[in-house]
C-alpha cells in the first residue's frame, strides 16, 4: 500500500489523457442528388464508439448560418422552419465554421451540384499533443510503483 499514491496519481493522468479522445467527435453532412429518384442528406455523428446517422429529404435543408456567442461561434442548419444547431456548445472555430457552412449554401444554390460532403474536423493533432502527454506520465507513474 505504499505506493497507492503513485498508483492513483498515475490513473488521474490516465484519465485526464483518455477522456478527450473519448468524448470528442465529428459530425459530417453529406447530401447527393445524382440521378436519384429522392436527392436526400444525411447528417453523421461520428465517436469512437461508433456512429449515428439520421437521413431526411434535400428538399428539407434550406440553408445554413454560423450563430455567434461571446466571440465563440457554431454552426446552424436550417431544415424546414426550424434553426438546428449541429453541436451544443460554442466553439472558437469561425473559420471552420464558416467553410462549413460556405458549402452548404454553394451547394443549395447550385442544382448542378451532385453531392455535397462537409465536416466539422476534429483537431486530431491537437489531442494528440495534449493526450499522449497525460497517457504517457500516467502509465510511466503506474509502473514506476511496481
């Protein structure tokens, strides 16, 4: 039991590494109207325990906007009459935000477009630069107490 301290030091770290890469995803749009009887979309939430897609008719999605608050930003579908946030939380992306949704309508405003793909990236590089730090102290700490 001497080493109890180390050991749950080393899982805190472990923990502080783990939960980013767990909780993070990317959500993608995809819509296609190529010869198809139905042009429909298809928006995709993408975790590292897997997906979830919900489908609905092109005809649906009117357009797209980046809402602001507080300097942080988020994008905004519209589908129907209703305004549909893809994420919950405000994020410091507007760039990002804004070459989503800048498709989004390039796409609704050209009917010669056969597809459209857009995705909020997910800042891999940066959780990894962040994570492997944490993973790394806390495995090193663990085995250290062994």
């Amino acid at each position: 039991m001497e080493n109890f301290g180390l050991i749950v030091f080393g899982n805190f770290f472990l923990l502080i590494g783990i939960l980013p890469i767990i909780f993070d995803y990317k959500i993608t749009l995809s819509c296609r109207r190529d010869r198809s009887d139905s042009p429909s979309c298809a928006i995709t939430l993408s975790w590292i325990m897997g997906s979830q897609t919900m489908q609905f008719p092109l005809s649906s999605l009117k357009g797209a906007f980046v809402e602001f608050d507080e300097g942080n930003s988020r994008i905004v579908l519209v589908i129907n009459t209703s305004e549909i946030p893809i994420r919950k939380s405000f994020q410091t992306r507007e760039k990002l935000h804004r070459k989503f949704i800048n498709k989004v309508n390039y796409f609704l405003k050209n009917p010669e477009e056969p597809f459209l793909f857009a995705e909020e990236k997910i800042w891999w590089s940066f959780w990894l630069m962040f994570s492997v730090p944490f993973i790394f102290v806390g495995i090193a700490t663990i085995s250290s107490a062994f």
